[in-house]
C-alpha cells in the first residue's frame, strides 16, 4: 500500500540502508558485480535516478531479492509524486462506463 501521508522512501535509500551498509557492499563492488557503472549507482542511492527493470533484474541477482521489491518500491514513489503533482488536475471530459453494454 502507497503511504499518503508522506513520500514513500526511494529505492536508493532502501538499496543503501538495508543491503549495502549491513552487508558492507561498495557500490564499486555492486557496480563489479551488476555491470551497472559506479555512477549510476551513487545516483540511485543518492535519489537521483530511479530503477529501470534491467537494474532491478540486476540487484536482485546480485543481491537475492526479486525484481518486484526494486520496481514496487520505485512504482510506489512515482505514483505518489504524480498524485502530488497532479492534485489540482482535472479532466476536461469524463467518459463513464455503462452498466451494460449493448452489441
């Protein structure tokens, strides 16, 4: 569930916090491992860039989770910002659905 009350933490900082630091990992060691660039790494950690599927695919190799964890985490940041984003936004026309619908 999408926490409404706040932003949901970035999957940089759960990437730091609960796999690099207890595990002691460098990113220059993840970067080894994953073939993801050291760059990009910090960049995520640091929460400024989000997981693509391909990165998620690699840390979760890499660091035995699944795939889902890294791209729920980062679904759930961006639909949060968009629902901030967009608050205020309405459409210019609603098409409602039919209770029934006629060949």
């Amino acid at each position: 569930m999408i926490p409404t009350n706040r932003r949901p933490t970035h999957p940089g900082t759960i990437l730091k916090e609960m796999y690099l630091r207890p595990r002691k990992i460098s990113l220059r060691a993840l970067s080894e491992a994953t073939g993801i660039s050291r760059k990009h790494l910090s960049r995520i950690v640091n929460g400024h860039v989000g997981i693509s599927p391909e990165v998620a695919m690699k840390l979760a190799t890499a660091l035995e989770t699944t795939p889902e964890l890294w791209l729920n985490a980062q679904r759930n940041l961006d639909l949060y910002d968009a629902r901030q984003n967009l608050r205020k936004w309405k459409p210019k026309r609603v098409f409602r659905a039919r209770e029934h619908q006629t060949a």
